[in-house]
C-alpha cells in the first residue's frame, strides 16, 4: 500500500515536470515564452527582434530555466537550463491574445 502511494505520488510529480512549453514572437517581433495551458500574455522575454533566441537561458513564471537549441537547423529543441535535453519541438503558427503569434510547442 505505502509503495503504490509512492508511485502514484510521482506520477503527479512528474506530470507536472513536463509542461508544454510554447515559443513564438510578441507585436515587436521578440521572441518569448510561456507555459502552456497559461495566458500567453504573461509571456517571458528571450531575444529581441532579429536576435537569435537559441543558446539564452530564460526562466519561466514557474521558475524554472530551460534554452533553445537548434536555430537554424534541422528542428527546434527545448533544452533545461544545466543543458541537458528536455524535448523536441514542434512548429505551427497560431495567432493569439495580446499580440502574440505562436510558433513552437515543446513537449
């Protein structure tokens, strides 16, 4: 009984480790981003008009530190702040609230 406690208490632990993590560009054309399933108005700065976003740690509302890697390249990854790789990315452009146009999920 104690040890299924266990498991299921990581498995919530875990799910919450692995938040969508979206990225596109504000009215400016700066690159920003924010959780997934949040407002995409409470967006974080990463680069600026015509910069490349790719390789600038940002850190995000919940705290936590991630950068992009692959600009340029075959596709876009996610990696965590220490840089160790957290997932792929994936391309589709929506635009949403608050200016912003979204370009990338991370999951």
């Amino acid at each position: 009984m104690y040890a299924s406690k266990i498991v299921a208490s990581l498995g919530l632990f875990l799910g919450l480790a692995t938040a969508t993590v979206n990225v596109g560009k504000d009215s400016a054309g700066d690159t920003v981003a924010w959780i997934g399933g949040e407002s995409e108005c409470t967006n974080v700065f990463i680069a600026g008009n015509g910069a490349n976003p790719c390789g600038i740690n940002f850190t995000l509302n919940n705290g936590v530190t991630f950068q992009l890697v692959g600009c340029g390249g075959a596709g876009l990854s996610l990696d965590n702040g220490d840089g160790s790789f957290n997932s792929n990315c994936q391309f589709g452009e929506q635009n949403l609230q608050c200016g912003i146009q979204q370009q990338w999920s991370c999951f």
